[in-house]
C-alpha cells in the first residue's frame, strides 16, 4: 500500500510518532484543574528536594496541557521531531500534535506530521501517505494498533513519559541529588533552574500503579537505567520546561518540553470521512 516509505518506515512513523506524541492521559488526576496556589513562604525558602515533590504533586492535579516539544531518538528507533502537543484528559482523551519538523531512520519527512489521537483512532496527515492514498488524512483504528502495532492502543494515549512534562515532574521527585543552579525567564516567566539525576526504576514507583504498569514495559523495552534532567519550575511550583537524557541499551533519547498552557481548554474537529482513508489488516506491516 505505501509506496514511498517502506512498510516499516511507515509503520515507525504512524506508531512510533503518535507514541511520542501522546501525552498520558492518566498522569492526571481528576481534578478541577487550576493553578496550584504558592506554597507558605514562598519558593525562595524551599530546598530543591521540596521544590521539585511540590511540582509533582502539582503536576498530578493538572488536566490539560500544551507544549512545544523536541525529540530525539538514536537506536533500535532512529527517529527526531519537533513541534508542538496538546492534551486534555477530561471529559474524554485527546491528543492534538502538529510536527513540522520530522525526520525517521535518517529521512527528512517533507510537510511534517499532524496527528489526532482520541479514544477511538489514530489520525494522521503525512504527504507521503496522501499520495498513497488519494486522502489528505489516514484513520488507524484503535482495535487495528492494538493488533497489528504490538503493543495496546491505551498506551498511545496513556504511556509515554518522553514528551510528557507532566508523568516526567512526577518521576523526577525520586532524585536524591536534585540542585538549584540558578534561575531564568521561560517564555516571560521568572523561573529557577533544578538539576539532577534519579534511576528510572526509583521514577516509576512515584507514578500510580495503572499508570506505572503502561510506562515500565516502554523503559524496560528500550533497556532504560537512568535519566539526566534539567527542570525550570516558576514561583508557584509548575513546571515550565523540562529536558532530559536516557541512554539504553537500545534506545537514547534526549528531549526538551516547554509547557505554553496549563488547564486550559483543548479541542480539536476530526477529519471527515470524505478526507479520510482508514487504514485496515496488514497495511501497518511489520514493524
């Protein structure tokens, strides 16, 4: 079916990309939302080991979020993406991700990626699947990745921690060697600057135990041991940007995440049917 790329290069962009760009949807409580309110004493009297617990437990109350976002992945997955993501978790999943820079297994993808991801399916907008297809948009069904992607379609909307500012603020409160290294203004915003290091195993088990079980088999997959990051957090304890180092027996990965919105709102009008091809069977390949 697909002409251009080969079937796994397809495959890696349609799978691997939508994992990518998904933000955990259960990272989240179910919360009102809002912004957390300063702590007593404010910032400057907290250490950075308190700093940092307060943004987890900041970032688990949040229901929304958008983001720019660069990744960069080297290995068994050889992929690089930037662009920006937005995703609510109430009152339904959604995933909203528009790469204008992509590149897989040292391809540069012209027009870059657009993707929607709810409950239901994956849509993609790629150029070279347009031409393959006659369709601006391709649908991939939630049953069909579950089948054909090798791993549940949940963990498209649910998993991945390295585009997610929010699943990886919780993580980070395991460092035991968290420090202040200075401060800086993000996007207008007065922030200090935390560094530090933690085993990836020590992050999961600050997650919940649904959420933990969908992001442990990705880390043990990519053969993760411990993570590198730097984390600018404003006066009231929210994460403003994230970047982070992995390196695996597998797998390395460096990413940076600037949070542009928190609990805001996030919505997004699906392709029609008539701008859409469902991709069904063995069209995803084996990837």
């Amino acid at each position: 079916m697909f002409r251009g790329f080969s079937r796994a290069q397809c495959a890696a962009i349609a799978i691997t990309a939508g994992a990518l760009a998904a933000a955990g949807c259960s990272s989240a409580s179910h919360s009102s939302g809002g912004t957390a309110a300063k702590p007593s004493g404010g910032g400057s009297s907290l250490t950075a080991t308190q700093a940092i617990q307060l943004a987890a437990q900041h970032a688990q109350k949040v229901t929304s979020y958008a983001a720019t976002v660069s990744v960069r992945a080297a290995g068994t997955v050889n992929l690089s993406l930037a662009g920006t993501v937005k995703q609510r978790t109430e009152p339904s999943p959604l995933v909203v991700a528009d790469f204008g820079n992509v590149a897989t297994q040292g391809q540069q993808v012209a027009g870059g990626l657009q993707e929607l991801i709810n409950s239901d399916a994956l849509y993609i907008k790629l150029a070279q699947l347009a031409r393959e297809t006659g369709k601006p948009w391709i649908k991939i069904p939630a049953s069909q990745i579950s089948k054909e992607g090798g791993a549940g379609f949940g963990q498209l909307l649910q998993q991945d921690n390295n585009t997610n500012p929010l699943i990886k603020t919780q993580m980070l409160a395991s460092s035991h060697n968290v420090k202040k290294v200075g401060t800086a203004t993000v996007d207008g915003v007065a922030t200090t600057e935390y560094t530090g290091t933690y085993p990836l195993s020590a992050g999961l088990a600050k997650l919940p135990a649904d959420l933990r079980a969908k992001v442990e088999p990705q880390i043990q997959s990519m053969g993760l041991k411990d993570e590198n990051f730097t984390i600018w957090l404003d006066g009231q304890q929210q994460v403003r940007k994230v970047t982070v180092s992995d390196h695996g027996s597998k797998v390395q990965f460096t990413s940076t995440m600037q949070v542009t919105a928190l609990n805001e709102p996030v919505s997004a009008s699906l392709p029609p049917a008539s701008q859409t091809a469902t991709v069904t069977g063995g069209a995803l390949g084996n990837s």
